[in-house]
C-alpha cells in the first residue's frame, strides 16, 4: 500500500505550465524551477497545485481573489512578473474577506 495519493492530470498540468512561467522568468532548468516551486509553497504553507494555479493565473494577468497563494505569488515573483503589488495592471486582487 502506498501513502500517496493518486495525481490529477489537471494539477500536474498545472505544474508543468508553473515551471515554464519559472523558466521563462528566471531561465534556468526544470529542476530548479520545480524546486522553487516546491520551497515556496512549503514556506507559504500553501498547495503546490494551488501555487501552481495561481502563478498562471497572475502571469496570465486574469483576476484573483486574495489567498495565501496570491500572497506568496506577489511576494516571490511579484517584481519579476512585473507587479509591484496587489492592485498591479494584471488586475484587481479581490480580499474575500472584505467583500
């Protein structure tokens, strides 16, 4: 019997376009990016697969209501994506919490 659970093919999806928006910012191999991928969301206590769906969606430029993954989304690769904060040109961030 194994501890895992069985992947999504949409989550690792997700991680895969998430390590080419790294790359694409950054450059560097897939396994450094991965590896971000994978330290921030433990820093943040966030989903891999929530920080993935996130990272896209920010570097989509869509809207996004505000979570702990947008939070470590803007944190680390806000100024890379371009965004200076929460209210950038990608959008409005939506405090759920307030609405």
């Amino acid at each position: 019997m194994t501890d895992r659970l069985p992947e999504s093919p949409a989550s690792r999806t997700h991680v895969d376009i998430a390590t080419g928006v790294l790359i694409g910012i950054h450059g560097g191999s897939v396994a450094d990016a991965i590896d971000e991928l994978f330290t921030t969301a433990r820093k943040h206590r966030v989903s891999l697969f929530e920080l993935s769906r996130t990272l896209i969606t920010v570097a989509e430029g869509r809207d996004i209501e505000r979570s702990s993954a947008t939070d470590a989304v803007f944190e680390v690769w806000g100024s890379a994506l371009g965004r200076r904060g929460a209210e950038a040109t990608f959008g409005s961030v939506t405090d759920s919490a307030a609405v």
